[in-house]
C-alpha cells in the first residue's frame, strides 16, 4: 500500500484501519490495567495513532522497526497480532514474548518489530545497528526507529545520528513530539536550538509534519521512506502530536490543566481522517463498519487474553537473557 497520488483515498482508508485498532487497545489495555488483570504498566498511545500508521503504511515485511516504552501502537502499525500482544499484557501463553515481557517488550521479529524498549531510546541505537547489519549483508529494508521529544535530551540518541550519517544507513528517525516527557514539558528541561536543528547539524535531511493529520503523515513519511530506500542514508521525521493519557495509564495528570487536555483531545486524529474521507466521498457507514469491526477484533483479543492459560512455570527460564543458571541458586 503506498499513499500515490493516484489511489490516496484507498491509502487513507487503509491506514485508518490501525488507528481505530490502536485507539481501542489502548482504551481495553487501560482498562484491564485497572481492572487488575494487567501487571506492570502500560503507556497508552492514545491521540498519537496517526504517526505510526501513516509511517508504516509505506513498509513491508523486508522493513523493521524499533520503539520506545509507548510502543503498542508501532507494533499494531507493522502487523504484529493484538490478540498477541494483549495476551502478552496478561503475562499468558501465546503471548508475544510468551506472556514473560509485558507491555515494554513487545517484539515480534517476524513481522520486522524489533521491540518495544524501557530505555529511553535504546530502540533508536537498536534500529541504528539493524540498518548496519542490512547494510553489511546488502539486503533490502529501511528500518523505522520512533522515540519521543524526552530522548531528544539523551546522549546514544546523538550517537546513533552520527553512525547513521557516517555510514549512510537506511534509517528513518522518528520523533513523536508529544510535549511531554513523563510529568514534564520537555521544553522545561531543553536547551539550545529546536530538534530538527540539531538533526540537520549531522547532515541528516530533516521533515516536520502535523502528526495529528494522517494525511500529511502518510504523505511526508513516503517521501522520506522512499528516500532512505533510494540509498541516501538516514532521514529525520519531526512530528507534533498529543497524549491524551497521562504518562502510564494510571497517571491522572495532575499538572495538565482540563483546557489543554479538552485541546488535545479536539485534534484527534481519527475524527480528522474520517473528515477527510467523507469530504472524499467516502460513505458514512462504510466508515461505521470500520470503527465497529476494529472494536469486535479488540474486544474478542481481551476475552481470548483473559481465557489463556499462564505459562508453565518450568519455562520460567527459557528464552530470557542468557545469565547461565538463574542467579538465585
Ligand atoms: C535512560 C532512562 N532514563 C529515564 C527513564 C524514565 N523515563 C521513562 S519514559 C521517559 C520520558 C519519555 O518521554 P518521551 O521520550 O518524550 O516519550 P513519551 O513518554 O512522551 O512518549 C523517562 C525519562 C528511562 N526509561 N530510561
Ligand atoms: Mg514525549
């Protein structure tokens, strides 16, 4: 699916399909976070869905990409199973990493989802070293690292810019400006220039987009794609965007006052795409059908997640990092 000139409509309908996932498992996730049957935490992507939909509706399965702790939305993005990833959240058998990763380890390597990461941005040095190791075999792929405004702030995030543009790797760096890192307003804790900036002070060709308006998304992230798989090297995309929730889903936000968040929530991204759809031509109910069928898929992941077995305690110890026999014997 590509966003061409030709067939936008079609490349917008499709794209709208993840963004309603998304939306939904993340309010279920939140849900059944509170509800006592998700340990650990979740990050909602909620108001953020367009980014990640509009950047991977131009990827294949030869493409990856990495993340951050926000990350269930890249992973529905590139085609990794809500089913799956919710029986992960469940701690459950058949889970993406067998229900022993949770919510910030969702990695599903056949689907190119290199993993969601805790380290704040980890995923972005990890999606460097995937595009080296492309590059060293001469196999095709772009790799996609998305990351927030707060790593804009963190040392290996310049490090990874200066790999990337030394060896002319085939990566896309995505920052999701959200305006928040944790409790923060990351301009609070910034100095200096703005971050396309700084990107363009490595040499890398930086884009800023609207990351509400999937439109513009799918449109400014096919250029850039489609630049780093012309063999030019890394590009930077800087988009603005909001979270609606609080940093972790049981995070009330205190320090967000009601009219920001009634702001936030007035841009949200799928009332804006199916704006545009219908103003396209494309009938109400088809879009109905749509937003109902993505809630069916979600509603029937959490009742499959929640009848899932645990896993068996004697693989309590299989496919985790290699520490040779557990530390505490
Ligand atoms: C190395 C490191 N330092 C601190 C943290 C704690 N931490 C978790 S998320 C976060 C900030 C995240 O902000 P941003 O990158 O903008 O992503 P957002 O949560 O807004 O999506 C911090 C500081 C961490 N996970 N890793
Ligand atoms: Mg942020």
């Amino acid at each position: 699916m590509t966003s061409s000139p030709e067939h936008p409509v079609d490349a917008v309908l499709a794209a709208l399909r993840p963004l309603h996932l998304i939306r939904a498992f993340e309010e279920a996730a939140g849900a059944a976070l509170h509800r006592g049957q998700v340990r650990g935490s979740v990050h909602q992507y909620t108001g953020q869905e367009a980014v990640a939909a509009g950047v991977c509706a131009h990827l294949g399965p030869q493409d990856f990409v990495s993340s951050h702790h926000r990350g269930h939305g890249h992973a529905i993005a590139k085609g990794v199973s809500p089913a799956r990833m919710m029986r992960e959240l469940f701690g459950r058998e058949g889970g993406t990493s067998g229900g022993k990763g949770g919510s910030m380890h969702i990695a599903d390597f056949s689907c190119g989802m290199l993993g969601a990461n805790g380290v704040v941005p980890d995923g972005v040095t990890i999606a460097t070293g995937a595009a080296h190791a492309l590059k060293l075999r001469g196999r095709p792929g772009v790799v996609v690292a998305f990351f927030g405004d707060g790593a804009m702030n963190r040392g290996p995030l310049f490090e990874a810019f200066n790999w990337a543009r030394l060896f002319d790797l085939p990566v896309l760096f995505v920052c999701e400006d959200n305006g928040y890192s944790v409790t923060l307003k990351t301009r609070s804790v910034t100095g200096g220039p703005p971050p396309v900036k700084r990107v363009a002070a490595f040499g890398i060709p930086v884009g800023e987009v609207d990351g509400n308006d999937l439109v513009a998304v799918l449109q400014e992230a096919g250029e850039r794609v489609q630049a780093v798989r012309d063999g030019g090297g890394p590009q930077f995309l800087h988009a603005r965007t909001t979270r609606w929730q609080g940093h972790l889903a049981h995070d009330l936000q205190p320090y967000r006052d009601a009219d920001e968040l009634t702001r936030a929530r007035a841009d949200d991204c799928i009332e804006r795409a199916e704006r545009w759809l219908l103003a396209a031509g494309v009938p109400a109910s088809r879009l109905d059908e749509l937003r109902l069928q993505c809630q069916r898929e979600i509603d029937a992941a959490v009742a499959e997640a929640d009848a899932a077995p645990w896993p068996d305690a004697a693989t309590a110890f299989t496919d985790v990092q290699d520490i040779g026999s557990p530390a505490w014997r």
